[in-house]
C-alpha cells in the first residue's frame, strides 16, 4: 500500500465531493489509480481525455504510485 | 522572471504593457480574452475561473520561455484571471514587444493559443436557464 | 462612424479599447508601432510623421470599412499619430474585437499592413549622426 | 492652359521648397502634369513610384487636368 494524496479539479472536484483526499492504495501506476478512483466516483471523464500530473509537475500514466506524493488528474483545460 | 501571472484582482493592463517597452521594440501585439455573455448558443450569466495554481504558474512560464526562444521578440508577459468574473471583464491578457510586427503578432497568438491548451485553468459557467457547467472542451482538431 | 483617426497629442488607449467593448465579443486583439532608437543600422535621434490629412482620413476609413466586411469582427479603429514623436511614443494603435480569436488577429494585422501600404503618411527620421530623412520605401515584394 | 493646385509632401515638398503652388499648364494629363514639375523641381522620384490624388481621392495617371483642382501627387507612404 502506498500513501498518497489525490487532487481534484473542477468537474471531477464536483464528482469526487472534495477538493483533495489521502489514501492508501495499491495500484502498479497512475493509471490504475484513475481506474479505481473513477470506479469509485464515477467520473464520467476516461484517463484518455486527461492528463496527469505528480507533485506538481506533469508525469506518465504508466509512472508508479511513490509514498507521500501528491497526484493531481487533470481534466480538459478552459481557460482563456 | 515570473512573465505568467494568475490574478484573483482585475488585472491592471497599463502597468504591464509598461514592463514591455523598450528603446529597441518598434511593435506591440496584444490579445485578450472578455467574458462573454454567450457561449455555444447559451445565455451566460456569470463564470468563474478554478486553476491549480501551483503547476499553471509552472506550466505558463514555460510557455512564455518557448515563445522567447522561437520568436525575435524582446518581451511578453501573460496574466490569467482566477475567481468570480462578470460579463465583459478581462480573463486573459497577453502582451508581446518585438523589434518587428511579424514576429509580435505571431508570439501573441502562441502564447494564448499555447495557454488555452496546455495551463491548468478550468472555467465554470453559469447559465441564464439556471444550469451551470464546467468546461472540458475535446481537444482542439 | 469614424473607426480611422489623426491624432497630434499622445493616444489615449484606454478609451479607445472602450469604444470596442460589447457583450458578444470575446476577443480583443491589438497592436501598436512605437518609435525605435533606430532604424535600419542607423542610430534614431526623433522623428516626425507628416500626412496628407483629407486623404489619409478617407484611405484610413477606407481600411477599416474594408476590415468590417473582410472578418467577423465586432469592431475596430485604428488612430495614428502625426507631427513630433519621441523615442518609445506610441506611433499608431489599432484595435480589434470580435466573438472568437481568428478573426480578431486577422483583421487586426489586415488593418496595420493596409494603413502601412495605403495611407499617405509619411515619417521623417533625424539621425545621431546629424542627417535626416524622408523614408519612402520600396513596394512590398 | 489649366490652373491647378499642386500640393508636395515630404520628399517632394522639401525638394519643390514650397508645400503647394497654383500653376497654369498645359499638360494632357497627370502623368504629364508630374513630368513637368519633375523637370522643373529636380524630384528624385519617378512616377512609377507615386500615385497621385485630385481633390483628396486617388486618381489616374491618364486623367486630364481639370480647371481650379487639387493636385497631390503621393510618394511612397511610411506611417505605422
């Protein structure tokens, strides 16, 4: 199990209920971290449409989960 | 050098397009984004900007360096608006200098085309019908 | 409607962007021609612009008609300077809004290249070294 | 013979000494008009060069000369 802390952003912020949340998890990367975080709040976005980001610099889907970090899903930008 | 800013404040256009003049600087591009009261056919009644901050800092400066290095520009600077914002208020701004205007021009449209796509800032929006979303738009074809 | 203007005291900019402020336009673009220290290799000590005014009026509106039609805009003007200018001073301003960027960039550089290459205004420059010109420069290519 | 209104800018006018003159000619036309006046005020800039006005609208090089009428004759603009 490996300690982390996930952020959330705008539509998927209003999904999850909260703006952050510490757990403890299991997944072999990042991308298994979304599948079961979608499973879990059923984000209506898929990994495809997102980017990912780990202690505030962007990362790979396929990077392992590492203690302590902070991981934030990024969905579709709008600004401007 | 921090040439990207996010604002919660409106942001103050004159200042910034002071720390761009320079004697050697002949052109000036600048573009920004107004809220407006309509968007894909819906009546608009307010919207608000989220931004994670830390990593949209990170990611508009590199913006603002890639356009340095691939124009023939002498500064550019680009301020994006978080929070509450009303219909017609300034959300983005984006200034260039250049000895010349080909290269004003097309630093300008990099940087906000470059910021729309790729700075974590979300815009929420507020209908006059009473429903209200976030925008996820598909990636641009 | 008079979108194309003379001006002999500075450019106020703010009240000009003001006038191109409506709720359907999302984008704004403009530019701006300031005065270098120098110009083609040669130290620029101040310079002057002349017009033939009654003509640059009618060819500057002219322009700016042709803008209106060209790109989906909501509005433009376009002021420019004439008599003493000193280095760094605003020479010509033009601005542009519209509902989407495209548009707004495009009419905004069709604007500055169509005054550069129709309006018969003319700059004098004085140079470090103590001569003077006329610049009448070649047509475009 | 046509009287006429001559206006000079830049170049043209520091090399005519004088922003404008009213002058009775004979030319066909403008084209003719301006090779007079080149003659007679040294101006460095052939007509393939300028274009030329008549009472503050462009006009042709081939137009006559039309009596009490303004006469510009452009050199190659530089604003902006």
């Amino acid at each position: 199990m490996t300690r982390v802390t996930v952020l959330y952003f705008a539509s998927l912020r209003d999904a999850a209920g909260v703006p952050s949340e510490t757990l403890d998890m299991d997944a072999a990367d990042l991308r298994a971290l979304y599948a079961s975080l979608q499973m879990r709040h059923g984000f209506a976005l898929p990994a495809g449409r997102l980017r990912v980001a780990v202690d505030g610099a962007f990362a790979r889907w396929e990077d392992g989960l590492r203690e302590g970090s902070e991981i934030a899903f990024i969905p579709p930008v709008s600004g401007g | 050098m921090t040439r990207f800013r996010l604002a919660e404040a409106p942001i103050e256009i004159a200042a910034l397009r002071a720390e761009l003049a320079c004697e050697q600087a002949g052109a000036y591009a600048s573009f920004e984004g107004w809220v407006r009261d309509h968007n894909a056919g819906r009546a608009v009644r307010g919207l608000h900007y989220e931004a994670y901050a830390a990593l949209a800092r990170s990611e508009g400066e590199r913006v603002l360096d890639e356009a340095m290095a691939k124009f023939a520009i002498a500064e550019a600077r680009c301020v994006h608006r978080i929070g509450e914002l009303a219909i017609g208020e300034l959300a983005v701004w984006v200034g260039v200098s250049a000895a010349h205007r080909d290269a004003a021009f097309a630093a300008c449209r990099f940087v906000i085309d470059e910021v729309k796509a790729r700075v974590p800032i979300w815009k929420h929006e507020r209908y006059v019908d009473g429903d209200a979303d976030w925008l996820h738009p598909p990636p641009a074809t």
